[in-house]
C-alpha cells in the first residue's frame, strides 16, 4: 500500500526538521496539482549536493509565494557522498584529456575555477599541487606533445582569460625534474600542469550540504527512489503536471509518494535504473531501449613508508584506448603517496573490494616512472567504480570515452538527466551544479 504522506518521509528521514514542508506549492499557474517540492534531486554524491545547493540558494533568492522548501535532496544510503564521491583519487583535474568541444573538458575547468574559490571562501582543504605527466618512450613523448599542442590550440581565440581559466602546461627539463623529484624517472619527458590539485572530498561535500540546508533545503538520507511518475500528459509533455516520487525509506513497510515540479537525475552508478524508472514506466512519454550502465573499477594500493619521497603529482602518459589515466601517484593532504586506479571491468557495481590480483600489473606500472619503489610495502587499499556508458570496446573507435550526459529530457518537461558523470566529476560539480540551475531556470 502506498502512503502519499510527505510527513512519514520526514521523520523516518530528514535530518532536519520540516517546519513549512506541509505547506505546499503549486506546480506553475496553470496547473492545477500542488507539489510538495519546487526540485527534487535524486542522488547525495558530490554533484547532486552540489546540484541542489545550486538549486535551493537560487529559489530562496527568488521571490516564491510559498514558504514549502523548495529543494529535497533524495540519498538511498543514511549518509550522503559514499558512493563514487568518495572514492576516487580527489585530484583536481585541469582539463587535458578530453577534447576541444567536450562537455567534460568546458565544465572540468569552469569547475576547476569555481573549486579553487569555493575552497577558499569556505575552508575547505586543498592544495595546488601541481602534476607531471611522464614520458619514458618516444611515443609516451609524442602523447605528451600531443596535450600540450592540445592545450596551446584550446588557448586559441581565449587569450584574454587569464592562465587559471585555460590550461597551463610547461615541458620540465631533465635538470629540473633532477632537482625537484630526484626519485622520478622520466625518459623522454615532463610535462606540468600548473592548475592541477587537491582537495578534500568529505570537506566539500559536507560544506555542500551545510550551505543547502542553510538555504532551506531537505535532506531525506536513506531514502531509495524506487519508482518516478511524470504527472500531466495528454497533449501536454509528460512531467508538465510535475512528478511523483516513490521513495521506500530504509525501514519502513510502506512506500511514500513525494512530489516536486522538476527533477535532477544526479543518481550515479544508479542513474540508469532511475532514468529507466521514467522511460520505462507506463507513463506515455518517449520510450526508447532501457538504459544500461557498464562498470571499470579503479583499484587503488597504499603505501605506507617514507621513501621514496615524492612531492607532486605523477601520472604516466596516457596510453588511447587503455581506459582511465594510468596507475598514477597522487597525495592526499597530509603528503601520504597512494597509487591508482588502475582500470578492470566488472558486471557488478557493488564490487568494491580492492583486488589484489591486480597487485603484479600495478607494481609494473608504478616502476616504470618510480623505479625506488619498495614493492613489498604496497598494499591493496579501496576502490571505486566508473559509471561507464559504453562496455568494453565501445569507445576504441575515437579511443575517446564517451562525454558527460547533462541535459533537459527531450519529450518531457522538468527532468534534468545526468548520466555517465565518471572522472572529472568531482573537479565538475559545482560548474555541474551551475549548469543544471541553468537549464531548470532558462532552459539552456
Ligand atoms: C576510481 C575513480 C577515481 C576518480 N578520481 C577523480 C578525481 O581524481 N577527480 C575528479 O574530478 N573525479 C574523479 N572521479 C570521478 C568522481 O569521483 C565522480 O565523477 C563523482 O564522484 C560523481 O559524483 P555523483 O554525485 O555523480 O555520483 P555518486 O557519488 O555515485 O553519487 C550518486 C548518489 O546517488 C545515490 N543514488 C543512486 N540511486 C539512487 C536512488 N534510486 N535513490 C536515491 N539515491 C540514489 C547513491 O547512493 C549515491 O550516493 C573518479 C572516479 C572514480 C571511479
């Protein structure tokens, strides 16, 4: 039996109090239903926070009649960010990879910007570490030639920006990389990215949330989304009469129906199954095949002793067509080295022990640009899981992994989808989260 209670939800799940969520609003002024919520967004990683952070200060600037809480952030675990958002390498990225016209690469370095600052303003840890990728073969060279030529033709036509908001790279010569990172071995070549950093993802994420609460929104942590309905129809698009949420809160016996005038699909490894809740439920709406999600887990090795000492970032040069970046060394903030990830396919997306058959390939990997490595001391840590919209082989024909899905739904009304948000999500959410509120207040 199901419920359509908005305050059941609440105590079984909000983490604060609902004082005003009863109250409720209407869905535009020609419709005559009533919505609990202005935006529901589905999903508590970094970019669905940074999504309805965007999303509850923009409405509690804007003049609204009601005083309802115009934003519910819907999390199915008790806590927000631990999924992917808080397993991943938490570097900053600069941008590189992915090419001229992609969505990732504009909303990497807009994010990338908006990060530096918002970290600033509010506290949260990071550091501008700097990265060198590495070259030890005449074609590990040519790749590396290849982004820097990337990123001088990406400064084409930009040259009024300042060098934080395009992508400054400098080649290091031997005797510099000598001095600077005597354990690194680079054969054919070191390129720095000036703008690469840090950050500490628990921080952002819970500044995140503490900054959408203060502008009203709710929070409902354990609370599966378990099926979407678009209200309206007819000759109208599905969704113009709003949406209907049903939620089946961790616990309870019953479902509970929410209702909002948008929704954000921001649901991760789970985005699929949400976007298939709507297109393939019996609302008449464009169907089309289910999607489908395909998994590469990124295994990641600690390593605990002091030596050898490394005090940048080191990526190898990337390998087209290999998946991921290379068994990189990173830092965290107190100046601990980790390696990975490394990149292996998987049907599951629970799967998250660190495997440590994959131990003797990461060592090889590791070696080939810290050759002082001490391989008895590296142990298989954590890893996280690449929502991946292509399976294996999908991307070899542009040896380009597919871009980011932000869009508005086409043939519905109010159903923001975002799909595919692999690497560089975390650097992207908040130029992510700008570009949502974008399209859910002006439509582009
Ligand atoms: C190994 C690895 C390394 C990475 N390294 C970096 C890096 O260094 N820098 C960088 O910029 N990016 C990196 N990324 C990418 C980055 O981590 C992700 O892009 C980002 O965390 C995605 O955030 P998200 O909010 O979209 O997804 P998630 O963090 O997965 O959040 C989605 C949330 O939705 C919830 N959810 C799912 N289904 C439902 C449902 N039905 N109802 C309610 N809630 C639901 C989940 O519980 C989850 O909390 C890396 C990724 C991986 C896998």
């Amino acid at each position: 039996m199901i419920t359509r209670s908005l305050p059941q939800l609440a105590h079984v799940t909000c983490r604060r109090g609902l004082t005003g969520v009863g109250a409720i609003r209407l869905f535009s002024a020609s419709a005559s239903q009533r919505a609990d919520f202005t935006h529901a967004v589905i999903g508590g990683g970094v970019v669905g926070l940074a999504v309805a952070r965007a999303l509850a200060e923009r409405a509690s600037t804007a003049q609204v009649s009601s005083s309802a809480s115009p934003v519910l952030l819907l999390e199915r675990h008790s806590d927000v960010g631990t999924e992917t958002s808080s397993r991943n390498s938490e570097v900053i990225h600069a941008g590189l990879y992915y090419g001229a016209e992609s969505l990732k690469t504009q909303v990497c370095i807009r994010g990338r910007q908006l990060l530096y600052k918002f970290c600033e303003q509010y506290g949260v840890g990071h550091r501008r570490t700097g990265k060198w990728i590495v070259a030890q073969t005449p074609n590990q060279r040519h790749a590396l030639e290849k982004i820097y030529a990337f990123a001088q033709s990406y400064r084409g036509g930009r040259e009024h920006l300042e060098d934080d908001e395009v992508l400054p790279l400098r080649w290091v010569t031997a005797d510099e990389a000598k001095r600077r990172e005597p354990a690194i071995r680079a054969e054919a070549g070191v390129l720095e990215s000036l703008s690469t950093g840090i950050v500490d993802s628990h921080g952002l994420m819970q500044t995140l949330l503490g900054l959408f609460e203060d502008a009203g929104g709710v929070l409902a942590a354990g609370s599966p989304v378990v099926r979407i309905t678009p209200l309206g129809g007819g000759s109208d698009a599905p969704g113009s009469g709003g949406w209907q949420l049903h939620v089946k809160p961790i616990g309870a016996a019953e479902e509970t129906v929410v209702t909002a005038e948008t929704i954000v699909n921001a649901a991760g490894l789970g985005a699929a199954a949400v976007h298939n809740m709507i297109t393939q439920g019996d609302a008449a709406g464009p169907t089309g095949p289910p999607r489908k999600l395909y998994y590469a887990k990124g295994n990641y090795f600690s390593y605990a002793p002091s030596q050898p000492r490394v005090s940048t970032l080191i990526y190898p040069a990337p390998d087209p067509g290999v998946g991921g970046l290379g068994t990189h060394l990173t830092l965290d903030l107190a100046g601990r080295i980790r390696f990975g990830p490394d990149f292996e396919w998987v049907t599951d997306p629970t799967d998250l022990a660190a495997n440590a058959a994959r131990l003797p390939a990461a060592i090889e990997a590791i070696k080939s640009y810290l050759p002082g490595i001490d391989a008895s001391a590296l142990q298989p840590d954590y890893a996280g899981m690449r929502p991946k919209l292509l399976p294996p082989g999908g991307a070899a024909k542009d040896k380009k992994d597919p871009d980011f899905i932000v869009r508005s739904e086409p043939g519905y009304k109010g159903w923001v989808n975002l799909l595919g948000i692999e690497s560089p999500g975390l650097t992207s959410s908040l130029a992510i989260g700008e570009m949502v509120e974008k399209l859910v207040y002006s439509g582009s």
